[in-house]
C-alpha cells in the first residue's frame, strides 16, 4: 500500500503525536493488551514513515555516495548516542533503568530519534539496493521485508509467554540470511569513478565497523539495551536487524570495490569517452560559429582521448589552417602539424601515431615537449576537410583502444563542423537572398510602371531580373510636348549596393533632364555629380537620348554602354558615339570622349536600347548568345508589333539559355517612329 507524500508524512507525525502522548499516559505497559496496542501504533509510524521516506529519496538516486554519506551520519548519531546512554545510566541490581517521569519521557524522545534514524537508514539501504539493477529483484526484498515484519511482532508472544521465543529466534535468523543475500546487490558501484570509489573504499570499511559496534554496544549493554526494549521491544529486533544489515552490507561494499579499483581508470576513461560524444553530438545542433565549435573540440579530445594537448587543422586552398588550439602554443602546433603533413604523406586517411622523435632530430626540440603525437582526418562524405591532432608529454603511446575513441570523436567532430560550415552558408544564403529582395523591390519601384504613348512613338519595354540583382535601369521622361527623352543605365555590381546606385542614378537624370537639352552635356553633368558619391570600384554605364515626335529627328549619347540599334527596312545599324562609362574618370577627358550622335529616322524605323545581359547570355557550354544573333531577330522581325519582338527575343534566349542560369539583368527598350501622315 502507498500513500502520496505529504499523506505518508502527515499520518507519521499523527502517529507520532499518539505514540508520545500514550507513553506519556502509561510510561509502563506491562500488560499484554496495552503492550499490544504500544507495538501496533510504533509499527504504523514506522510504516508511514517508511512510506514517505521511500518516495522522497528515489528521487535521489543519482547520488549515491550523498546517501551512503547521509546512512553514515545516522549510524554514528546512534552509536553516539548508545555511548552516552551507556556512560550517563546505571542498572539496578535487577538488570534495570529505574524509572522515573523524566527518565521515561527522555528514553521517548531517544526512541523517536532511533524510530526516525533507522527508518531512513534502512529507507536509503532499499534505495542502494535497486539502484543500476536490470532485473526487478523487488521479490528478494520484499521477502526480507515481510521477515522483519515477523521479527517485529514475534516480539510480543515473548511477553505473554517466555517460552514463545522460538518464532522470534526463527524468523530473526532468516531476516539475517536474507540480509546476506541481499547485501551482494551493490551493482551501482561499478558507475562510479575512480576518485569515489577511493572515496567509498575508506567509508564502507568506516560504517561497516561503526554499525557493528553499533550493534554489539546496543544488545552487550545493559543500559543500552534496556533503553530501546522498554520503550519497544519489536523496535529492538527491527534496530539490530537495521545494524547487523549495515554492518554486512557496507563489509560487501568495501571488497566489491577494492576489487573494483583495477578497472576504474578505464572505466573512467569509457564514461568520458561516452559523455564527450554525447556533448559533441549536442554541440553538432545547438553552436554554429565554427571558431567556437573547434574550441570545444580540441578541449573535448583531450578529455576523450586521456592526452595533454589537442588541436586542429582544416584543409584550404592554400595548404592548412590552424584553427583552434588546447594547451599548446600556435607555433609548436603549426611546427608539428606542417611537419606531419608535410614530409612526403599529404594525407593521413586513417589514425596516425608518430613517436614525437622521428619528427624533431635535433635534441634540444624533443627534451620537455612531447612523448607521441596522434592525428586522425576529419572525413565528410570521402573527402578529408582537415585533421584532428593530440598528443601525450609523457607515459604510453597512445594504444588500439585509443586510436578507436579518437577516431569515433574525429568523425563526430567532422560532422559537428561540416554542419558549422553548411549553417554559416545557409545563413549567408538567407542573408543574401533578403538583401537581394529589398534589391528587388528598389528596382521594382524605381523603374516605370508605365510606358509613354503617342500617335507617332510606339515605346516597348522589356525587364527580366536575375536571381543575384543587377543594376538595370531605365526611365523616360517628358520634356515638352515634343521631344521624349529617354535612359537605359546599368551600374556595376550587385545586389543592395547596385540598387541604391541605380536609385541615386534615377534621381539625377530626372533631375538633369529637366534643365539641359543636349545629351552629351547631360552625361557630363551626371559624371560630375557622381563624383565623391561613388566608390571606385563602382561604375555606371548608359545611354540617354531625345526623340523628337514630330521630325523623328534623334539626339543621343553613349557612355560606356552597349551599342543601341537602328532597324530601317530590315537592316539593322549600331549606333555607337564614342564615350567611356560613367564615374570611370571625372577630368575633362570625360568631356572630351563623349560624343553626341543626331539620327534622322524615316517612317516605321525602330531604335533599340538593351543592356548587355542579352548579348553575354550564356549556355551551357559556356558560349554567349552574341550581338549577331540579336540584330539577326531584330532585323527578320522588324516589320512586325514591338511586343511580338520582344517576346521572340526571350523566347530565343531562353532556349538558348536553357541548361543555364540567369546571370544578369535583361532589359529591352525599342522605339518605333511614325511618321505623321
């Protein structure tokens, strides 16, 4: 039967409360029937008190040397207190205490303390005795269980009767073999380490003798024995049965561990192993930055592999890269790893051990240093990414065991900073494609949403953005009632820093556009402005120029960009003014290479304006779609609607393209002129 927790301990201290105040009523209870009633009610709180301490300290079983310690402390309280009991009280000539109301309220509060302590005791030897057991021997105990149950109320037969001893002297001796048998159950001992088996080692031989001392100082005495059976004597029988198990059970503790003590450094050295995989297994989920990730490694290794020192190296274009060190210098590190890898084997595909020696001729670099140095690759999917070294300054090279534990911590390890390095680009990866988003929505706002129309211009334009934005743009703009003028710009770069150029770009033509008339003036102007707003290694091409509706008559100038077109009947003709790309250069030569070029254009011609992802669209050999093909469509198409055009364009792209991705920006921009009839 159990109870909860705080049930168990309440009806222990009522218990309690009752036991004190009937010895308090009758402190002498030689009748049988009051002595009956005595035993039943120290019997239930020893039961609900078992109860509870049961519940309370499984949760403790992850300590067990603080309950050993706990069980220690109780069994010297009461062997202290026996001792002075011993010293402080006489018998009479009978064999007895004489009693008194003080004496008999102080051996009542005596035998609460006993009732408590061996409660716990035995409580904490119940706990010792199921810990790290596979099997459930619950069956053995429990036995044991009921025979100190019989032992605690064959008791009372002696006091209606002497002669009734022999159930008491039977069940007794059982209790004791099954004591005997239940006290070779210490598997638990073999988890612990070396240090607390040392530890135990020196506390079992201790509570061993305390509890036997214990034992023959309570049934020896007179006084001590006296104390304990007027009170009760089932408590007499269930306190030397606690000691004698305490005394057994803490015997068998110190051989199994003596026996134990040869095994407990490898032992250790398992559950080290064990526990730093499980680290690094977590390490391979929870820490991304890969410096930190080698750290712990290098740490790690030195603890699973019982070595002094550890570090790694990764694998680069350029040879190896120290990247984490544990107790060692960088240059001694560095010295022995690029003389490992460097003296005629590149690669180690399986775990190495080199006599520290063979590596260092010269005496003065061997003396204080190191005894043996192993190194293990860090595999990932058939390629080695680099190595893990470790070494010893002194005793055994490292052995078959060692090699084993080092080469199952590299290949976690391998693991744990393959996926440091697929996190970081994912991350990168992430923070690309975000950059590029807001990339895409300045493009997107920045360029027209509309295109203009008139009786005499018909205007197409065509934008396809890569993947890795470029820096396309285009706009147009209304001068007056007849000239359109117009832009297709392309700054250099990509992604967020293209986007805010190419927006800084939009508002300076517009702004410009408004004041100057001729192109190549503009283009100067523009260059100017950029001036001391653009970094070096940043350019812009364009093109800018101004149709006039009603003489079809165009003004336009080129800096830097791809040559525009001029489809008249079929032919197709490059116009290209000479000029170099805008922030290249902010002299006059600037000015001076920019040329103005005027066009006149007769009815249905087209002009087309593009950026150089058409031409330098490539496939997947690696061959660019070329100018030539362009104009070709351009040219057999030319008699036919912008839109229609346009489309056939990407459509030959694409196919072209197929096997390949974008790369960059598209934009087309055709004009076709009509002359007014």
């Amino acid at each position: 039967m159990k109870f909860s927790g705080i049930r168990g301990l309440e009806n222990a201290i009522m218990l309690s409360i009752v036991l004190f105040l009937f010895n308090l009523i009758f402190p002498i209870h030689d009748a049988f029937l009051l002595s009956l009633i005595h035993e039943g009610i120290v019997f239930l709180t020893i039961f609900f008190l078992y109860n509870y301490l049961q519940q309370s300290l499984s949760r403790r079983l992850d300590t067990p040397l603080s309950l050993v310690l706990n069980v220690g402390i109780l069994g010297s309280l009461l062997f202290f207190v026996l001792s002075i009991a011993n010293s402080t009280y006489e018998a009479d000539s009978s064999g007895k205490i004489p009693l008194n109301f003080f004496n008999s309220l102080l051996f009542v509060l005596i035998s609460f303390l006993f009732i408590a302590s061996i409660v716990y005791i035995f409580t904490s030897l119940r706990e010792l005795f199921f810990l790290r057991q596979k099997k459930d021997p619950s069956v053995y105990f429990n036995t044991m269980l009921v025979f100190f149950t019989l032992s605690f109320f064959s008791n009372i037969l002696i006091l209606a009767d002497s002669e009734l001893d022999y159930p008491f002297s039977a069940f007794y001796v059982v209790s004791i073999v099954l004591i005997c048998l239940n006290s070779i159950r210490v598997a638990w001992i073999a988890f612990l380490t070396k240090k607390q088996k040392y530890y135990l080692l020196g506390l079992s031989i201790v509570l061993s003798i305390v509890y036997g001392l214990a034992y023959s100082l309570a049934f020896d005495s007179e006084v001590s024995s006296q104390l304990i059976k007027v009170f009760s004597p089932g408590l007499r029988a269930v306190f030397s049965l606690v000691m004698i198990y305490g005394s057994i059970y803490f015997g068998v503790v110190f051989f199994v561990t003596l026996f134990h003590l040869p095994t407990a450094e490898v032992f250790d050295r398992k559950v080290q192993e064990v526990a730093s995989m499980m680290d690094i297994t977590k390490l391979i989920t929870q820490v991304f930055d890969f410096k930190e990730l080698a750290d712990t490694i290098t740490s790690m290794t030195t603890q699973a592999c019982n070595s002094d020192s550890a570090w790694l190296v990764t694998n680069t274009k350029n040879g190896i890269e120290l990247n984490s060190v544990h107790k060692i210098g960088y240059v001694d590190a560095n010295d022995i790893s690029s003389r490992m890898l460097g003296s005629g084997n590149a690669s180690f595909e399986n775990i190495e051990v080199i006599n520290y020696e063979s590596l260092f001729r010269d005496k003065k670099f061997v003396e204080n240093v190191f005894h043996s140095v192993a190194v293990a690759p860090l595999t990932m999917h058939g390629k080695i990414n680099g190595y893990l070294f470790t070494a010893r300054t002194k005793g055994n090279s490292f052995d078959a065991e060692d090699r084993k534990s080092l080469q199952a911590f590299a290949y976690y390890a391998a693991v744990a900073l393959d996926n440091a390095i697929l996190i970081k680009k994912s991350i990168e990866k992430e923070r690309l494609e975000k950059e590029f988003d807001v990339a895409r929505d300045i493009q997107r706002k920045i360029l027209p949403s509309v295109v203009p129309s008139s009786h005499q211009i018909a205007v197409s334009a065509l934008f396809v953005p890569a993947f890795e934005v470029g820096g396309d743009y285009y706009d147009f703009f209304e001068l007056d009632d007849e000239n359109l003028g117009f832009v297709v710009a392309d700054v250099s770069g990509k992604g967020i820093s293209a986007a805010f150029i190419m927006a800084e770009v939009k508002g300076i033509f517009e702004s410009l556009s408004k004041i100057i008339q001729r192109p190549a003036e503009l283009l100067d102007k523009v260059n100017g402005v950029l001036k001391g707003n653009i970094e070096k290694k940043n350019f812009v091409t364009a093109v800018y120029g101004i149709i006039n509706r009603k003489t079809g008559i165009l003004n336009m100038s080129r800096a830097g960009h791809t040559p525009s077109l001029l489809c008249s009947k079929g032919t197709v003709t490059r116009l290209q003014p000479s000029g170099i790309g805008l922030g290249l250069d902010f002299t006059n030569n600037f000015s001076k290479s920019i040329k103005e070029l005027e066009v006149q254009l007769n009815d249905d011609d087209i002009i087309v304006c593009y950026s150089d992802g058409i031409p330098e669209a490539k496939n997947s050999l690696g061959e660019d779609f070329g100018y030539e093909k362009f104009e070709k469509i351009i040219s057999e198409n030319c008699s036919k609607n912008l839109d229609e055009i346009s489309n056939l364009v990407m459509k030959e792209l694409s196919l072209f393209s197929k096997d390949y991705p974008q790369h960059d920006d598209i934009t087309l921009v055709m004009f076709r002129w009509k002359q007014k009839q």
